[in-house]
C-alpha cells in the first residue's frame, strides 16, 4: 500500500483500498462486538427481549451468545426481509426473530408490533425487558394510531420519504402517528425496568429519533409533527389531524415516570465507526480526516461540496496536504424528481445519489477517488450499498452513450454505475450505522 500512495495505481487498486476502509468501519458497528460491555445482569424474574432494526437478528445473536445458558430469556425481534445472518454453530435459538418490509412498513411489521405489545402484559417490577434497536425500525415496528390503518401508514410513509424530509422530521410524525413508537414501548412494560440497546443510524445519536425511539422519552410535539406535514404537503385522514391538533396523539416526555430506572446504552455509533476507517487509512500510512459524522442535506449538493473540497486539496494542497483520505458520514437526503407522465423512475439511493452529485462537480479531476455506500448494505432499495468514483466515471459514461445529468435529473444511480460495473454490492452486513463516504487523494 505504501508504493501505491508514493506512486498512484490503478482505479483498481484505489478501489480495493476504499472498500478495505468500507469494511473496516462495518467491523466496528458489529453487534458482537459492542454488547458485552453494557449486557444486564440476569433479574429475580423474566428477561423479555423485544427489538426492531436491519441490525435486530445479529444484536438477538449475541445476546443469545452472551446471555447465560441457565438464566431464561426469550423474545421477539423484527428485521427488513433478507436480514437474518448465519446462525453461529451451537448457538441455542431462544429470541424468535421475525421480517417485515423496509421502508415503506407491511403487514408482517404490523403483527409484530401486536405481538410485542402483547409480550408486555402482566410484567413485574422484577422483570426486564431488553430492548435492541437500530436503524429501520421505524418502518419494521409499526403500529398505527387510532383512526389510520396500515395503508395510511404506507402512504404517509412514500409521502415523506420521497418529500426530502430529513430523519428527524420523518421520525418526528412517525412518533405521533404509533401506538408503539415515541416511548409507547416502554410506558407499555412497565413497571418492568428496561434497558435499550441501541446502534446508532441517525445525525447527533439521539435515542430518540433511532427508529423513532419506543423506549425513550421524546420531546417533540403534536404541533411540530403538523409543522412538519404541512411543510411538505402530507395529507393525513381527518381524525387524525383534529387528534393531532388536539394533542392527543402526545408521546411521553422527558420527566416522565415511566421512564424511572431505565437505561440506554449507545453500542455502536457512526463516529466510531468512521474513527476505526481513519486508523486504517493511517496504517496504511495515509493522513486522514473526518469531516463529520452528522452531514444531513440534498445527498447530490453534499456530494458537490465534498467535490470542491477534494480539487481544493488536489490542485491547492488546501486545507490538507495530499496523499489523504476524506472521512464523513451522516445521513444525506434525496427528494424524487417529478417526471413526465409514463416515464420510468431512476433506481438509487442517498450514496449513489450522492456519487453522482460528486462525479459531476469533480470535472474528471486526476487521482481523486470516491467509495460512498450505507453501512447497512443496501442503498435506498436496492440491492447495491452505494457506488464507486474514478476520475474517468464521466468520461467513461459519455463513451457509453450515457450522459450525467439525465441519470441525475431522474434519480438512477443505479442504473448509471450499474453500466459502468461501479456499484458497490456487499449485501446485508447486519448493523447500521448509517452513510460512509471515503475520497482517496493522491
């Protein structure tokens, strides 16, 4: 690696590093990595394990791991479809672990939800319950408030995905719009203590926004989720909205007593995750920076600022000094274009949305390389974790017919780099810890 940065290689060989960086900060974000530490005790009575998240299944298997054998433990966990790791050989099955949709919720989401509110009854102040939670159980766990049912939620749930809402915001209305979601959860076990296990999927780490917190307390409001619909143009069915305006759709609040005793427990977060791809890069002997762990925006201008950032420090030698790795993470957006009648939709997501944006503003510029993908795997919905830049992508594209800008007006990354044979595919990785983004500078 050390020749290769005095004297720059291939794109193959760019490629190779960045998707050694890539996998270095999955590692981290592993769940059976992160428990140990922070795993309760066994209590005087039952242990009820109840979770949602593309992390779920695998966070459920090293609880089984660590978790005594002699002390009982049961639960149920909900995970996106295809998101079921391996079982580990001899690894006893005491957590059912069920699929649902991600991330528009379905059916079998719904019936989980049920299930776990059921599993809640008749606890006791001896009991535990341990919750494990990571990114995408907002849409896995879902369980709609009095007056919507599940085709609402779906419908609400396209509206805001495709309306450039960030994370916050869509989990603000998700909240109001659950009987399980905002603290519901919790106030549901009660008087049971809970503990949270949570891996972290959203800017800043607040617990209460990661799959819409159902067991912490939430300081939002009714009035900010009709903020937040009416600043996007979301309908909601009338006895929805008078119950918003009424505030009865209100979710516990910081202070509540329901929430006594309780803990939360961060075990994998983005930061660590992007400071353990720095230490490889340094290994390797690069510098490498990290921008932020909490970038939110347009995924394509986030791409063109990290653009002009990279031929700053390629052709200035500012604010680094090249050979250098450019770390950053967070969670972009990406609002739909609207297209003539009858023309079909571009397939992507935030990474490839943002690899676009990049490519474009980087004009070709020479030994500047860029891996951006989701730490889940799977970028929007499709089966690709993001995509891979070259300083020939544009170049390369024209050659094929295929120009930029139409894959950017219409939202297909993937269909873009699908041609050029630069997706990046890792399949699920079973943790969550939100985008990556890499530049190689040479």
């Amino acid at each position: 690696m050390n020749d290769f940065i005095t004297a720059p290689g291939s794109a193959e060989q760019a490629r190779a590093f960045l998707d050694h960086l890539f996998k270095v900060a999955v590692m981290r974000a592993l769940p059976l990595h992160n428990t140990a530490a922070v795993l309760p005790k066994p209590p005087k009575g039952r242990t009820i394990v109840l979770g949602a998240g593309k992390a779920g299944a695998a966070m459920a298997q090293a609880v089984e791991a660590l978790w005594p054998l002699e002390a009982p433990l049961q639960g149920l966990v909900v995970t996106r479809y295809q998101h079921i790791p391996s079982r580990p050989a001899g690894l006893p099955a005491r957590i059912e672990v069920v699929e649902a949709a991600h991330p528009v919720p379905d059916a079998a989401g719904l019936a989980a939800a049920e299930r776990m509110m059921a599993m809640t009854v008749g606890l006791s102040q001896d009991d535990l319950v341990l919750c494990l939670i990571s990114g995408g159980g907002s849409a896995l766990l879902t369980l709609p408030a009095q007056g919507l049912g599940l085709a609402d939620k779906q419908r609400i749930n396209k509206a805001l995905l495709n309306s450039g809402a960030n994370i916050a915001e869509m989990n603000c209305v998700r909240k109001h719009l659950s009987r399980i979601k905002g603290g519901r959860l919790a106030a549901a076990c009660a008087p049971a203590r809970v503990v949270t296990l949570t891996i972290s999927d959203v800017p800043g780490d607040d617990p209460s926004i990661i799959a819409s917190g159902p067991t912490v307390p939430d300081a939002s409001s009714c009035a900010d989720a009709l903020a937040i619909l009416k600043r996007y143009g979301i309908d909601v069915p009338a006895q929805v909205l008078s119950q918003l305006e009424s505030g009865a759709l209100e979710t516990p609040k910081p202070g509540d007593h329901i929430f006594d005793g309780h803990e939360v427990h961060l075990i994998a977060t983005p930061q660590q995750s992007l400071e353990a791809a720095a230490s490889a890069a340094r290994s390797a002997g690069l510098a490498a920076y990290i921008l932020s762990d909490e970038m939110e925006g347009e995924s394509r201008e986030v791409g063109k600022v990290h653009a002009a950032l990279a031929r700053a420090v390629a052709l200035k030698g500012q604010p680094f000094q090249k050979p250098c790795v450019i770390l950053s993470g967070g969670e972009t957006t990406v609002t739909i274009c609207s297209q003539p009648p009858g023309t079909a939709r571009g397939r992507g997501g935030r990474a490839g949305e943002f690899c676009m944006g990049l490519a474009l503003a980087l004009q070709g510029q020479a030994a500047v390389y860029a891996l951006a993908a989701d730490t889940d795997g799977i970028d929007g919905v499709e089966d690709n974790a993001g995509a891979f830049v070259a300083p020939d992508t544009v170049q390369r594209a024209l050659a094929l017919g295929m120009k930029l800008d139409a894959y950017l007006d219409r939202n297909d990354a993937y269909g873009f780099f699908e041609a050029l044979g630069d997706l990046v595919v890792t399949g699920p990785t079973f943790t969550n810890v939100n985008d990556f983004r890499a530049l190689l500078i040479l």
